[in-house]
C-alpha cells in the first residue's frame, strides 16, 4: 500500500473507500462521466458509461478526504 501525506496539515493519510448503500447490499462507490441523468426504474441511467470505483484517502489528524477514480 502507497503513503500519501495529507496537503492540508502533511499528517499520515489513511486508504479507504466510500461505502455506497444499494437496495439489499452494500458496494464501492464509483466516478461516472458528466451529469448524472435521473431514471425512475434504476435511480441514474449510465448510458454506456463506464463506472470508476473510486479510492479515497483520509487524513488521520485533520479529517481532510482526498479522492482518486483510477481506470
């Protein structure tokens, strides 16, 4: 696992992710492109587009998160 130090007050960041709460589960939550366009059925719709999980960093001292969607 790579170190970051957080740009807000240069403490120790901490790997993690965003918990994303779907219908009977739990998952990653991910980046998609542009806006998101509501649907009634499914909430969004992706229209092709390919979901990014999404990593995520927080500064143990100050609290601050930083985000990465990496593909």
């Amino acid at each position: 696992m790579a170190q970051r130090n957080c740009p807000k007050c240069q403490s120790t960041m901490q790997e993690g992710w965003v918990l994303d709460n779907t219908h009977g589960g739990r998952a990653v939550a991910s980046w998609v492109e542009g806006e998101p366009k509501k649907s009634i059925w499914v909430g969004v719709k992706l229209e092709g587009k390919q979901p990014i999980e999404i990593e995520s960093w927080r500064c143990s001292r100050c609290g601050f998160i930083e985000q990465y969607a990496k593909g």
